[in-house]
C-alpha cells in the first residue's frame, strides 16, 4: 500500500524543516566564531552549511522513492502530492523555500529536463514577503554621539569593544560629515537597525538605515575582532558601498534572520538596483538564489526578442561563453575539447568551479552558479553559436524538439572584460581600472588563491569600476605554488636560448617573466609598477604562501571530498 499523497507531501515539508533548523544552527555559530577569533571553524561552518542543502535533498529523495517504491515517477501521483504540499507549506514563512526545495527533489527523481510543470512550482511569491524584521529603532532626539553609544552598548558583542570613545567618535563624524554636505533630507530623525547581526569570516556587520523627512539612507557598521579586541573598521553611508558589500563577488552571510523574504524586502529598499536572486543568494540561501534567478530569465525571455550571442572578449580555449545583450548574465559551457597550451580536463575544471562556491571569494572571485539540464529556445540562438555548441560542447549540448538541452553550464553576471575596458575608458579609469587589478591580485593572494591565468581577458569590471576575477579553470592555491626568482644566464647561449635552459616543474612559477604576457597597454606599463612592482617577485608571493591562513587546507581537503 503506497503512503497517501499528503503523507507523501508532509514528509517533504518536514525534510525541509529539519534542513531549515540545521541551517540555522551553522549560522548562529557565526557570533561565537567572531568573539572567539576562530577562523577555521567560521570557514568549516561556511562549507558545511553550502553542502548541507544537496546533502539533505538526497535524503529525502531516497527516503520519499522508497516510499513509493513502483510509482516514484508516476506523475499523476505526483501532481496530487504538489497540490496538497502547497496547501500544507502556504502560511509558512519564507515559503518560496519550501516549494524551491519540493522542486529539487522532483527534479532528482524524475531527471527533469528543462520544467515539468505538472511537478514543479514554476513561480515565487518575490516582493510578496509575510512576517517582520526584528528592527531596534533609535529615536534621535539627543545628539549622534549619544545614540551611537547606545547603538554599540546594544549589539552582543558591545562589551568587547576596545576603544568605545573613538569608536562613538569615528562613527558620529562620519554620519555627520555624510549629512553636512548638502544632502536635500537634511539630518536624520532616526536610526532602524536589523537586529540580527550579519556575519562573514571574522567581521561583523550591523545593517540598517538612517531615517530622516522621508529620505532613506544606509547605513552600515562594519566590525573586526583581533587580538581579543572588537574595533569598528569602516561605516557605509551610501548605496554603492552596501552593494557591493552584497555583491555576487562576496562570500555569503551567515545572519540568524526569522523570514529572509522579509529582510529581502527592507534590504532592497537599501539597494534598489540589486536583483532579488542576489540578495538571496548572498544571504546563504543559494538554492533560492539560482530558483529567483531562473524565473527571472524566463520572464526576460517572454519579453524579449534579441538572440544569444557570443560574449564580447576573446574566445576562451575551455568554455564558451555567451550571452543575451538585453540581459545582464553570461552562459559559460565547458567544451570537450581544449586547445594548447591548456592541459587541464574537465573534471578539474567542474572541481575547480566547485572549489570556488565554498572558497572564501574575498570579493574577486563572481559567484558562478552552476546549473544542470537547462533547456533554452533555438530560435533564440544565433545560428555560428548553436553550431559551435553542438559541435564543441557535444558532452553538454543537444537539441530536443525545439530546445536546446544544456546538460551542465555556469551562469554568472556579465562583466566588461577588462582588456576591452581599458581600450574604451577614459585615461582616469583606465589607471584605476589597472590598479585595482593589481589589488585584486593581492587580496586573492591574501585569501590563497593564484588565478593562474593572469591574463586580462580574465577578469572583468563590474559597474562600479571594481576588478573581478572569472575565469577559474587555472586557478589553484598560492600555497600549492613554488615561486622562484629567474635564474641568471651562465653563458651567451643560454641567455640567447628560445626555450628555457633550466629546469621548471610543474608547480614552478616566475613572477619576473609576467609583465611582457599580461597585456598591459603601453601607457598603463608605469602605472602598474609605480603601485604593484613587488607582485612582479617572487619574494613577494613566498611571503604570502606563508601566511596563507592554515584554514585553507582544511577547506579544500572539505571541498575535495564533496567532490
């Protein structure tokens, strides 16, 4: 006798809450991480919660198909046991999530190709949030100083403050200085601060707004901890700066929220440009992340009428890469075949792209969601490109009927490659463009990642002028390099030789012979090494091969074996 649907469906909801649960242990293990100053475990935490949500889909679909045993795939049976989920999850909070998570597992079990909408839920109640944000609001009837103080008296980890006099100070001039400068809605009557505190790593970050004659504007107190001291290290002020604290290239949050479709609401009232996928997705629920993502492809392509087509740069030797030009993603397929001088395969391409979703991305790295058997309209291809998936991406690509049935793809915001950024900017932006690359270069290092490929084209400049890396079928850990200083020429031949005289192992790599490869335009050669001469040595990179922080290991042995 098979379980009646809505038993079928209530266990579901229930794997679902027991996920839900765990998930909000992991993150609320984030406060005691930050006060204890403990960086492995924060990163451990971080993995395993990523891994938890496949993990707990694979129990449920093992445990539901044994239930049903014969009529697992039965798709009538299925269609009763949605209807009566539907009706059992719809007053629960953040109930997107529960339906997001009844999609994966039909998707599991049938090995569903593109939708099946008789399975699924094919729409999200976004911007329709139920519930509240569990706010602290300070009335500011006194001066700034004294409702900062009580602001930081408040939060858990008020008492560990070090210097709470020049914290006050620092944040109340800060706040002033931003409001003395001509803003129309004058000084503000009120401070809103979501009460949970939103962790990353070891920092901490209070989240709210600053209220005043019905202007919004954010505001955002970031914290350390070090040597068993609390100190404020920066105060954010405007949209820019708080979107990119939320932006695709950061590692995610762990923050203890009640209803995050709640939260999503207040936080787009933040950072209204930012779409809701993101903000999931950065919040920790990457899962509904890629659903948001999903639908909102689906609804651009209903209204829509331009083609995919290639992605500007240079054509890659390991994926292809397109796009939709009315649209702000990029599609990249891994293809079967690579061309010299490219030796890796595609299994350590996918363990690298895998590497990278529970890497601590530092900023520089795009969160590159990978999704599987993704069915796309061929009318909507450009003919070279179709011709090109099909007959290069054979392992991922295929049509079926009037679709084209991408089995595994990445699919990341589109950037503006950075070789072609530098040949269009304004000089001004060009030499920051060129800057910041070099510091994109050494926060990766800082948190041990070596990009591999350091060419241009492999990283990308997001709308704020920001440097990202992208491109990561090179990418390894600067403690899993040797860097080596160039050895000298003995002899006239050897210093006249083509081909290296000396011995290079396969781990080997020589800062010095970088800057003749990287493509640097001429007239930005100068500006790159008055500011970043020492990434061009390999003293520099030893140094940072040593400080590469022991949790490093620990997280890839993690990732490794998820793999």
């Amino acid at each position: 006798m098979h379980p009646h649907f809505a038993a079928a469906a209530g266990h579901i909801a229930e794997h679902f809450r027991l996920y839900n649960e765990e998930f909000g242990r992991i993150t609320r293990r984030a406060a005691r991480n930050f006060l204890a100053e403990d960086w492995h475990s924060a990163q451990c935490d971080a993995v395993e919660r990523i891994d938890l949500y496949e993990q707990r889909v694979a129990q449920c679909v093992a445990a539901v198909g044994s239930e049903l045993q014969a009529r697992r795939t039965d798709v009538s049976l299925w269609s009763e046991i949605k209807s009566s989920y539907e009706k059992q999850v719809a007053c629960r909070p953040d109930r997107d999530f529960y339906s997001t998570f009844f999609n994966s597992v039909t998707r599991d079990l049938f090995g569903t190709v593109g939708v099946n909408r008789q399975v699924e839920f094919c729409a999200t109640g976004a911007g329709r949030a139920s519930g509240s944000v569990p706010l602290r609001v300070y009335h500011l009837a006194g001066s700034m100083p004294t409702t900062v103080r009580d602001i930081l008296c408040d939060l858990p980890f008020g008492a560990g403050i070090g210097d709470m006099d020049g914290a006050v100070h620092r944040i109340s001039a800060e706040i002033g200085r931003f409001f003395a400068t001509g803003r129309p809605s004058g000084a503000p009557e009120s401070v809103e601060l979501i009460e949970p505190i939103f962790y990353r790593g070891l920092q901490a970050f209070v989240v709210g707004r600053l209220i005043g004659d019905g202007a919004i504007t954010p505001l955002v107190l970031a914290f350390t901890h070090q040597q068993k001291n609390v100190q404020i290290e920066a105060v954010m002020l405007s949209r820019a700066q708080v979107g990119s604290l939320f932006g695709y290239a950061r590692s995610y949050f762990h923050v203890d929220l009640p209803v995050v479709s709640a939260a999503i609401t207040l936080l787009r009232s933040l950072m209204p440009s930012k779409p809701i996928d993101e903000l999931y997705t950065v919040l920790g629920r990457a899962k509904q992340g890629k659903t948001e993502r999903f639908f909102a492809l689906q609804r651009h392509l209903e209204r829509s009428i331009d083609s995919f087509v290639h992605a500007p740069g240079e054509r890659g030797l390991v994926m292809i890469v397109f796009t939709l030009p009315s649209h702000d993603l990029v599609f990249k397929v891994i293809r079967d075949k690579f061309g010299a001088p490219k030796t890796t395969t595609r299994t350590e391409v996918i363990e690298r792209y895998q590497f990278v979703f529970r890497h601590d991305r530092a900023g520089r790295l795009v969160d590159a969601q990978e999704f599987k058997r993704l069915r796309l309209p061929c009318a909507r291809f450009m003919p070279a490109l179709t011709d090109e998936l099909l007959r290069e991406a054979s392992e991922s690509c295929r049509v079926e009927g009037d679709d084209l049935i991408i089995e595994l793809c990445y699919i990341e915001r589109r950037l503006r490659p950075l070789n072609l950024f530098l040949r269009e900017a304004e000089p001004a932006a060009a030499e920051s463009a060129i800057i910041d690359y070099g510091n994109a270069l050494r926060d990766l290092a800082a948190s041990d990642v070596f990009p591999g490929d350091l060419l241009l084209k492999n990283f990308g400049v997001t709308s704020h002028g920001r440097v990202i890396f992208y491109d990561y079928d090179e990418l390894c850990l600067v403690s899993d390099c040797i860097f080596r200083d160039l050895p000298r020429a003995r002899t006239e031949e050897e210093e006249a030789s083509a081909e290296p005289w000396f011995h290079c192992g396969p781990r080997d790599v020589f800062p010095e012979q970088w800057l003749p490869f990287l493509c640097i335009p001429p007239a930005l050669k100068d500006v790159f090494n008055r500011h970043h001469a020492s990434l061009l040595t390999a003293a520099w990179w030893r140094a940072q091969a040593s400080l590469a922080p022991a949790a490093a290991a620990a997280l890839t042995a993690q990732s490794s074996n998820a793999a």
